[in-house]
C-alpha cells in the first residue's frame, strides 16, 4: 500500500449513488484522508463535487479506466459504492494491487465469489472491510457493550422500517429484500447475542405491486432460534410513512435493553394535550451519519495498522449472507429451514473453510 504522505491515506471512490455521496461528504470531514480518484460514469457530477469542495488534487476517471487507480503506488485504499454486480471485479482488482478495500454489502452475488475475496485478501494480508454499519453506530455499541446486565437472554426484536421508499431503479438491482435489509439484522443479532442460530422462519408479502412484479417483497416478518434458547424476531417494510424506523430489544431473565429510535432533537413539548416529541429521522443517512464516519475511520486505522484487526471479519459476512439467502428460502419453501443442514447445502465443499469459523 502507499506510504501515508503527512500521516494521511490516499483513497479512491468507486461510485456517486446514494452511499457514494454519504461517503464522499464523510471523506471530506476526515482530516486523515486524501481524496485521490473519483470513479463514476457521470464524469460532470464527479467535476462539479471536486470542483464545488476545491479538490485540485483528485483525479476524475471513468470505470474502465480504473486500472490507473490500482496501478498507482500512493493508493492505500478504496472505496466501492458501484451497482451490486461489479463489487467484486472491483474489489479482486483492489486486493490483487495490494489496495485496502471497504465495500458496500453485497461484497459479491455469490457466496463462492465472497470467498474468494477473502482468501485473496487473507492471503496478501489486505484489509477487507464489508460495510455493516449498523456495528459503527455509537447508539448501537453502547447496548452491545451493556448487554450483560440483563442476564441470560431470552428474546431479542429488530423492527427495520424503511424510509422513504428506495426508487424502483435501485430496487431492481439490489439484490432483493433478504439481501440488502434483512442481511443488516441477521448480522445485528448474531453480533449480539454471540452465537449463530439452528433454524429460521419466514413470511413474508408484497403490498407494492411494482415490487411484487420483480418476484420480490416488501414487508417481511422472520424468525429464528439459537442453540441456547434465545428466539429472535425480525420486522421488515420498505415503506415508511412517518420515518426511518430502527429499534432493537433484547428481553433478559434480568431486565429489558432497548436501542430505540432517536429523534431529530431533544425538544419535546409536555402540556395539557400531552406530550409531543419532535419526528425521527426521514432516512438512513441521517440515522446513521455517525455510524458511516466511524467505519471511514475504523478503515482508515487498518490501513495506518492502528488497529490489526478489522471488526466485520469473513466470517460476519459469510454468516450474515448465508443467513439471508435461508430466509428468503424459509419465505420460498413455507417451511422452517433447519441451518445445520441448509449450511452444508450451500457451502458444499467449503464448509470446512477457517473462514466460515
């Protein structure tokens, strides 16, 4: 990788759609990082935002010029927030050229491709950050690390509840709603609770008839079981009237723990007609701006050697995308899906791999 001219990473931006924007206003925040190469096909967009924010020094290129990102020695690392089908020629590339890389899920369509990533990357020791960020949220750290003291867990709910409505271009390549909302909770809770679960439910429907269309849902329901007991319960929209609904509870033998939806504001109003809260936030990016800054900052310590280890490991993405696709499986079927059996299904002659464990 580079050689962190004045203690900084250079980096490159694979993309200027909705997270390609997120993360280009937070790489502009972060005192840490240069901005080398812009990467997108709107070659007017990408001038304007280097233009608008007097970035003299970053390069505008197209994807099929991307070769001169990887090429040069003063890239530390990248950044991939392109359509879902070309993460992973993205991201071989990157790792191949010794180029950290942090990448919007899905790392790859398949679960083979995922692997193959991680091999490269475990295999040249370059850190491959699969972007989960509900794990960088400080709302959501602060229950994770205060989660003993309800004792032994029993049950634990995510309600995920999506605002405004993604347009139907994006939809259409997304990957299906098990595979860009549910994934985000199946990680969450077995981050949570620490241990993966041995059987999963589902139902789930289509109220949208575009979205229904595709042979897709928007409103999902799944439920899975832990060896130790825990059951845990999942609640899924993709159209949210009132905000960007985002909770998580765990329900212990010593209490209750809940991340709850935090507001625009603190103000709130206590009168004779009661008590009225300001609304919640209207969409992802502002529920989760803190939590997209800390996982630019957790990439930008691996690439420096700050931290040695990097907190989404193969594993997590396996695991969580393994658990995707058994729900929308559990969904497709009507039947409960027994893990043990649907793990060795899917992985075949990989589930041995130190990777998955």
């Amino acid at each position: 990788m580079g050689s962190f001219a004045g203690n900084r990473v250079s980096l490159a931006l694979f993309g200027l759609g909705r997270m390609g924007l997120i993360h280009f206003e937070n790489l502009q925040k972060n005192p840490n990082v240069r901005l080398k190469y812009l990467v997108d096909l709107d070659q007017e967009k990408a001038n304007n935002l280097k233009d608008f924010h007097h970035l003299d020094e970053t390069k505008v290129i197209l994807p099929q010029d991307d070769h001169f990102v990887f090429e040069d020695p003063n890239v530390d690392g990248i950044i991939i927030c392109t359509p879902t089908d070309t993460h992973v020629h993205i991201a071989m590339a990157a790792i191949k050229a010794g180029k950290g890389v942090l990448c919007e899920k899905p790392l790859a369509m398949t679960i083979e491709s995922t692997l193959e990533c991680y091999r490269e990357a475990t295999k040249g020791n370059i850190p491959l950050l699969c972007a989960f960020n509900r794990r960088f949220d400080p709302q959501i750290r602060d229950m994770y690390k205060k989660r003993d003291i309800i004792g032994q867990v029993q049950s634990i709910k995510t309600c995920s509840r999506d605002s405004p409505r993604p347009p139907m271009s994006y939809i259409k390549i997304s990957g299906g709603m098990f595979h860009d909302c549910a994934v985000h909770d199946l990680d969450l809770i077995r981050w949570m609770i620490g241990e993966e679960p041995i059987s999963v439910y589902t139902a789930a429907h289509a109220h949208i008839p575009e979205i229904a269309a595709l042979g897709d849902v928007d409103t999902i329901f799944i439920v899975l079981k832990f060896p130790s007991g825990v059951i845990a319960h999942i609640d899924l929209s993709r159209d949210c009237k009132y905000g960007y609904h985002q909770t998580c509870e765990m329900f212990g033998e010593n209490g209750n723990l809940m991340s709850d939806n935090p507001f625009k504001s603190a103000v709130h109003f206590a009168g004779v007609g009661g008590t009225v809260n300001d609304v919640i936030h209207h969409s992802f990016k502002q529920r989760y701006s803190e939590a997209y800054q800390e996982e630019i900052a957790h990439f930008v310590a691996l690439l420096t050697g700050q931290v040695d280890k990097c907190c989404v490991s193969p594993n997590d993405t396996l695991r969580a995308t393994f658990l995707a696709q058994a729900a929308e499986d559990s969904w497709k079927s009507g039947e409960v899906v027994d893990l043990k059996e649907h793990f060795q299904k899917i992985f075949k002659n990989n589930s041995n791999d130190p990777l998955l464990w």
